[in-house]
C-alpha cells in the first residue's frame, strides 16, 4: 500500500472587510501558504506566489474578499487544472459587525467604512458550479468562529 501525499488544497475566502477571513486563516488553514493582495499589492505578485506554490504542490489559501463569481474564476480553473481539491469558506458578513471589528484596527489594514458597504453590495453567494468541490458557511459571533456545512438554496 502507498502512502502517497495527501491531494494539495487551494482556499477561497469569501466576505466583505472585517468578516475574519484572515483571523480564520490564522487559526485553521496554518499549513496553508497564504496569498493576500493586502500584503502583496500586486496582482503579479500574487500570480507568481500562486504559481510557486503550485509548483512546490503547497497548499495556499487566497485571503480576499473574493465577492463575486468573477473575482473566484482567476483562482478556481488553474488550481483544478493543477489538480488541487478547490475548498471555498463564505464568511458571515453583516457590515455592522464588520465595521466594528474594522474600527479596532489600525493603520492600513484598515478600510473605509465605504469600502465595506461597496463590497457588501457586490457580494455573490458562491456555488458547486463554480468548481468547488467543498464549500463552508462559516459563521463568525465575536471571534468564535463555528464552520457550518454549506446549504444551498436551491439545491432541495
């Protein structure tokens, strides 16, 4: 029997600013490389991280906001492609919430209040058709964080 490697594993965060998508890579995706435009501030930066680790078969999560269905599909068709199982977490966004855990931080990681409204409003829910092949509710009540199954609607 071979004990071959475990599939490689690409993240897809989902939610507005403030939502904990870092917090929740911080405390249970710590194997994962991760990528953030935050921190990179490119998008060719953030090709080239996503590209290194696919090379080394690391697994990475992509820490963004992620709102829409376009946003995903830079991500999603290359990890499938490169053989990654393709797990996606949507985080609980409610901007109230959101810009109170905003206003506690500091320098520039923090947004515009603005900023969060506008992503809220492009947010679309993510699918299996997208290319998932796991997706997660992950629902966020003052930094305990609960991963729920994901339910979607018009799947009965």
């Amino acid at each position: 029997m071979s004990m071959g490697k475990e599939q490689k594993k690409m993240f897809v965060m989902m939610g507005i600013q403030g939502s904990g998508k870092s917090t929740f890579c911080s405390r249970f995706l710590t194997d994962a490389v991760r990528v953030n435009l935050d921190i990179l501030h490119t998008r060719n930066k953030e090709v080239l991280l996503i590209a290194d680790c696919m090379e080394k078969g690391c697994d990475y999560a992509v820490d963004n906001t992620n709102p829409t269905r376009e946003d995903r599909a830079r991500y999603i068709p290359k990890a499938k492609e490169a053989g990654y199982l393709v797990i996606g977490y949507f985080m609980q966004s409610r901007i109230r919430e959101c810009i109170q855990r905003n206003a506690q931080r500091t320098g520039k990681e923090r947004v515009p209040d603005g900023a969060i409204a506008m992503t809220s409003k492009k947010l679309e829910m993510p699918s299996y058709e997208e290319g998932f092949d796991e997706l997660y509710f992950v629902k966020n009540e003052d930094g305990n964080m609960e991963i729920c199954e994901w339910r979607d609607e018009d799947e009965l």
